[in-house]
C-alpha cells in the first residue's frame, strides 16, 4: 500500500495536466497518482495511457463535474492519506506530500491546508503555518491544495455532490469540524497553482454565489443562518461588481435561495459551539488547536 494517494481530477487540459502528473511521480515518499477523467475530448486520456501508464486512470464518459469526480476519486484510492491538486497545478517540492503526511501528528487532524501560491497573483502561500511549532487550524482548506485523512472522508460523507462547482470545501470543513476533526495549516512547501485560462469564470461566479447561501442553509444554525445568508449575499454582489458580472452574481445567488427550498431535507445544522469555532477560525485564524478543541465533541 502507498504512503499517500496523489488525485487529480481533469477536463479538457491536457498540457498542464502534463506537468501534474509529472510533479506527483517525482514525490519523494510511496505515492499512488489517480487521474479522473470528466469526459474530455482533447485527448487526455491518450495522453496518460501513453505517457504515465503508471498512473491509475479513471474515465467517465459523460461529464459529471469535478465534485462528483473528487468523491470518486478518494473512494478508489488505497492509501490512507488522499492528497488533492487540481490540474493546474504542480508539486514544486519533491518533498510536499512527505510534508504533508508528518503534518497528520495529532488524531484530531482530519485535513491539512497544504500552502500554495497562485501564480501570478502574489507570490505570498496561502495558508502557510505562522510558526513551524505547535498546531495550527483554519476553518477550511482549498481543493487544489489539501490532504484528507481518507477514513475521515468517508465518516463525514465526502463532498455533498448536489453543489456540483464550487465551495464544497466550506461545506465538507464544517461538517468536519462537527464530527470532531480539524483542518491543520501546514507547514511544508508551497503548490504552485497557475490558475489555468481555460478556467469559466462565468460558471464559477455562478455555482460560488449559489453555494455559499446553501452551504450557510445545510449547516448552521438559526437565526445565525439567515444572518451568514445575508452577509455571502452582500458579498456576492459587491464581488460580482468589482470583477463586473453583478448579474451572473445576482443570478447565483436567487439559484442559492431557490435550492435551499428544494433541498431543504439536507439541512442538518451543527451545534451552535461547533458554528462559533468555524467562525473563528474563518475570521481570524490560523488559531492554535488548544483555543479551539474546547469546543469539538471528544474523539
């Protein structure tokens, strides 16, 4: 059995996909790499059968989104360490994910934020550990930089596939944290996220409005619900002003309070001490465990 599972999920970007799969075959622990395949048709597949047949490739010949895609994923991986990098993205370091599996030191760390910078934008890692020493927490980590201890994937349910595109993180954190595990800041090399052109920014915006009002709907509760509702809507629309699509923010934001009428079923709210650490966190972490695991139920 590998140390650590690599998992890549990917549509239609077969050149960076390249530099992907190349920097999780050059880790320096045991490393099994998984690459799920949305259904592209710019010849990714061919290109992993025939440049890394090494890797374990899993095709689906409709697309179904990448939430759906990363559940595959980690049920398919044997390790019990899943590492998830987007496409777009390469492992620098050879020694990122050994980093990451020592950051799994204490039994109330269920994920690890692994730092990484999105090039191009700033050349500062996001979520980077203040102090090589002692235990740090964030509310939540980012898909294309994160490490999932995999039985905590699966006690916690995984990613809820019915957001499809955008903030599952948020959602599967906070579930996380109600069942008693942490997302740890780590402390290792950066990822180097190169935010790909081919991105949709449109349907991002979308799915990122509507998620953020059902993600508040699932998991909080009342009234602090409707009060994070109208804070991710008044952020919403000031973000979709300033990046100048306000009607594709406005758009996802009445999909968001439609959905939570039809899906009302899936609201299970965590305890209200459970939500105050979240926020904490969200709002001014990193924090160190002590100052939170008061307020976990015990492991």
């Amino acid at each position: 059995m590998s140390e650590i599972t690599a998992l890549i999920t990917t549509r239609n970007r077969r050149d960076e996909l390249r530099g992907a799969i190349a920097s999780a075959l050059e880790q320096t622990c045991d490393v099994e790499v998984i690459v799920v395949d949305d259904a592209s048709t710019d010849g990714t597949v061919e290109l992993v059968e025939r440049e890394f047949p090494e890797v374990v490739l899993l095709r689906s010949e409709a697309p179904r989104g990448y939430i759906v895609q990363r559940n595959r994923g980690v049920r398919s991986a044997t390790a019990p360490v899943v590492a998830i990098i987007d496409d777009d993205a390469v492992l620098q370091s050879p020694r990122t994910l050994e980093q990451a599996l020592a950051d799994f030191d204490d039994p109330r760390i269920g994920a690890v934020a692994i730092p990484h910078i999105d090039i191009g934008r700033s050349a500062t890692p996001r979520l980077s550990a203040p102090t090589p020493d002692g235990i740090f927490l964030t509310s939540e980590f980012t898909g294309t930089a994160s490490a999932i201890r995999r039985d905590v994937f699966a006690a916690v349910g995984g990613f809820r596939e019915s957001m499809f595109h955008q903030a599952e993180e948020r959602d599967f954190c906070l579930r996380m944290l109600e069942a008693g595990w942490v997302v740890r800041v780590g402390r290792g090399d950066p990822i180097h996220h190169y935010l790909s052109p081919a991105r949709d920014l449109r349907r991002m915006d979308l799915f990122g409005r509507r998620n953020a009002i059902l993600c508040a709907w699932y998991n909080e509760p009342l009234p602090e619900a409707f009060v994070r509702m109208a804070e991710m809507s008044a952020l919403g629309v000031v973000s979709g002003v300033r990046v100048g699509r306000p009607l594709n923010a406005l758009r996802g934001l009445a999909l968001g309070y439609r959905d939570c009428w039809r899906q009302r079923a899936e609201r299970k709210p965590v305890r209200r001490r459970v939500n105050r650490a979240f926020r904490r966190l969200w709002k001014q972490g990193p924090l160190p465990l002590a100052e939170i695991e008061p307020l976990l139920a015990a492991r």
